[in-house]
C-alpha cells in the first residue's frame, strides 16, 4: 500500500483553496477487506485525502520547506458509501492561517452527490519540535517528487493568476535539514 | 453587545465541541488544561471558533501570551518576574492571575486559565 | 496490505467497552511514505484502528446483526504523540450511547501509558438487504467471514473473563 491518497490536483490557488481527485478502485488492496465481499473506501482514508490535498495548500504558504502534520481532526461527517469505480472530488480551502498551523475546511463529493465534511487543523512542527527528535520528515526531493505526482506545477496558481513555478521554491534544501 | 450568559453559552458550546467534553463539564471554574484537557492544538480550534462566533480576530498571543512566558527579560528559573508579571496584567486584562502571582511558574499560567477567564476575554474584545 | 488495523482484541464488555492492540512495524509498506525519513502510523489509521474496535464491540454485542458497520462522523480527534516501528498501540473504546442507527463512542489510544489520540466516533450499522432484499445472502456472506476473522482476533482471550 502506497501512501498517497489524493491522485492529483485540478485546481491549486497558493493561499485560498484547492481541487484534487482521487479514484476508487478494485486495484487497491484494502477494498478487499473494508468490507470483504462489498468494497467501500474507508472513511479513515477519506479523512487522509482531505488532509493530504490540504496539508499541501498550507504547506506551500511555509514555501514547502516544511510539511505540516495534521494535529487534530474538529470534525468530519460522512453521508454514503463510496464505492470501487467512482472518483472523489476534495475542495479543500484554508480558513486561517498562522506561524504555528492552519485550519482547513473540507469537502468529499462523489460527482454532485456530497459524501464527506471536515475541519481539520495542522501543526507545524518547526525546526525546534522534540517529537521529531533533530529528524526531517521528508528529503526534499522526497517532497519535489510528490509535487510532481500530483501537478502541484501544472494547475498551480498565485492569487493573482500568475502560475506557480517550481523553481520558486526551496525544494533541493529544506528547514530540517541539519546544517 | 451579548450579555454574560449569551457570551457562556456561545463559549460553551465552542469548548464542548472543540474539546469533546460534555456540556455539564464546562463550568465557569473550570481550567481549560487541567479539567477540560486543553492542549496546544485545542488552542487553535477554539480560537477558530471563537473568531466565528464573535465574529471578532484573535492574534496569536492575545488569549495566551506565549511570548511573554518565553522572554528571558520576564522570566528567571522557570518563574515570571516581576516586570513579567506587569507586563501578563497589561496583556490579560480579562484574567484573574491572583493565584498565578503566588506561585508564577510558567506552566501554572496555561493550567489555571479558566472559563471564566475566557469568557472574560471575549466580552473584553466585544467591548473594544 | 489487509485492511486489518487491530493485532489482537483484548478484553470486551458488550455495549460497553472493547480493548484491543496494534502493533506498529517497518515492514508496514506505507510507511516508507509517511514519513521517508521518519516513519510513523499515520493519524488516520489510529482514528481506523479505532473505529474497527467500535464496530468489533458492536457485532459482538449484537451477535453480528448487520454486515455493514461503519465510521458515519469523528470529532475532536486529537492528536498527541507520534506512534512509531516497535511500538503497540493499545485502543480502548467507550460506548456512550446508540440507537438502531447509530452507536457513539470515545476512544484513547496509548503507547505505554502516554496518551497519543483521543476523540469521538460515531458508528453506523445497517444490511444491504435493507435497501434491496436481494442482497440477503450478500450479507450472510458478509457476516459469515467477519465471524472467522472476529475468532482470528480473540483467540487465547478468556471468553469468560471478557463478558
């Protein structure tokens, strides 16, 4: 099992929101056990999409020199089954934003039908953080290769309608790197 | 402007949501860190409901003065000095800090916050 | 990878409470993504990990009435601690109420006695039979494989103890 639970970004505005999809589908292990003779996409791993097309939209405010980890989930509501064959559509949208996290609201649509809803809050762990212990998370080119995965670059826009350019950002050094 | 019980139920209903504590749980007395299990990451999401509710804008800071406490000028062997302690009482005009004068160590400021004192806060920042 | 987030059920009072483990290890693959440099169980298995004990304490108290029991709403999960390789998970759920809809609960989960998540879940249980009669026999199927994979779980756990 991979770890990467949006497929990729349709929408990306630095600062304000994002699009991404991901599709469901028989190829992934774990629709055969959850449940074992009627797939549903877990909603654990819904929780995951949202986060993941989230935590990305906040990360790139820290200049993806950092990733952010989400702290707490506020609140998430599910409202069908997803099913083998049917694509998720996240809208995620950061709702405040400061040094030490973000929150981000959170949609999950199945084409028009609304199946998820959540708030979710990130931590930002900084340089300093002991759980870390002096460790990153990620190498940077961990983290460029995961851009690159989910088109970050290619929809990718500044406020202003300008296009995101990777090489506005730091991703062959990264704040955790030890000097 | 909302009355003090308006202000309680709203503050209320943002810890008991926030926090996942039962509504009889949140009284005035009660310390956010120590009855209610508030921690940092809590800080966030009852600031963001609180902003909502209000409709007001809370700085980082403002409710709980972290930069205060981690200033090497106001603070000695784990203690808020003096000047520390003018300075808590000029930021947190909302807050009774009584019996965090008596023993001012850094983490009792956190731990002895109360309901009360938020809710303090927040008509506080209703009435600026 | 099976979508199995729980080691081993160990101890259960029906309608009440259900403890089980998790053991955290390197060669869980998705941990090479999460994270490269410094592997760790993700939040949301520990929210999975979870919800699989409720919806465990729920078919146990019901005698496995329905085939589909899942998460419906989280609230207030909280994060604190990393859980990383080598270490067990230990979860503990907490019933606080359900109708025929829905089950609630509370949950911990801990790592030597250091709290790494807590919050609430909501479960919901229905059959596939009771939007289309036809799939009854789907749900017995259902039902029939979660009953083996429950005695997997609770195997060399005191039956007598546990009620």
């Amino acid at each position: 099992m991979r770890w990467f639970w949006i497929d990729r970004y349709t929408e990306f505005v630095s600062g304000s929101h994002a699009v991404a999809v991901k599709g469901v589908t028989l190829a992934e292990d774990h629709l055969h056990d959850h449940m074992a003779g009627y797939p549903i996409m877990p909603n654990s791993l819904v929780v995951e999409g949202m986060a993941q097309a989230g935590g990305l939209l906040v990360s790139e405010r820290y200049e993806f020199r950092e990733l952010v980890v989400l702290g707490k989930l506020a609140k998430a509501k599910f409202h069908s089954c997803v099913r083998n064959g049917e694509t998720l559509t996240y809208r995620v949208k950061i709702e405040t934003i400061r040094s030490d996290g973000a929150a981000v609201s959170g949609t999950a649509h199945v084409g028009d039908r609304l199946h998820a809803k959540a708030t979710l809050f990130f931590a930002r762990l900084g340089d300093a953080n002991e759980a870390l212990q002096g460790q990153r998370l990620f190498h940077p080119n961990h983290l460029r290769h995961w851009l690159s995965l989910v088109g970050i670059f290619e929809v990718g826009v500044h406020q202003d309608g300008t296009p995101m350019k990777e090489k506005d950002y730091p991703l062959t050094e990264c704040a955790t790197d030890p000097a | 402007m909302a009355s003090e019980d308006e202000i309680f139920e709203k503050v209320r209903e943002a810890l008991v949501e926030a926090l996942g504590v039962d509504d009889d749980e949140v009284t005035p007395e009660a310390t956010l860190q120590g009855d209610l299990d508030a921690e940092s990451i809590d800080f966030l999401d009852i600031v963001f409901r609180l902003e909502k509710s209000f409709d007001i804008k809370i700085e980082r800071g403002e409710l709980f003065p972290e930069d205060i406490l981690t200033n090497v000028e106001y603070v000695e062997d784990g203690k808020v000095n003096d000047s520390g302690i003018a300075k808590l009482r000029e930021r947190m005009p909302f807050a009774d800090l009584t019996k965090f004068e008596a023993e001012p160590s850094v983490q009792n400021l956190g731990q002895q916050l109360t309901v009360k004192d938020m809710c303090n806060f927040v008509a506080f920042k209703l009435a600026a | 990878m099976r979508f199995w987030l729980l080691d081993r059920i160990s101890s259960y009072e029906p309608d009440t409470e259900l403890t089980a483990v998790k053991n955290v290890s390197l060669s869980e693959e998705y941990l090479a993504d999460h994270f490269p440099d410094f592997p760790v169980l993700p939040g949301v298995f520990m929210l999975e990990a979870a919800t699989q004990a409720g919806a465990w304490l729920v078919r146990f108290s019901e005698d496995f009435a329905h085939s589909i029991v899942v998460l419906h709403e989280a609230r207030a999960v909280k994060y604190a601690d990393f859980v990383t390789p080598g270490n067990t998970l230990q979860v503990r759920v907490k019933q606080q109420k359900s109708d025929e809809r829905l089950v609630h609960f509370r949950f911990e989960g801990e790592v030597e006695g250091r709290i790494s998540v807590s919050g609430r879940l909501v479960l919901e249980r229905y059959n596939l039979a009771d939007a289309n009669p036809e799939q009854a026999d789907l749900d017995a199927r259902m039902i029939a494989h979660q009953r083996s994979t429950a005695e997997l779980l609770t195997r060399g756990i005191d039956i007598a103890a546990a009620l």
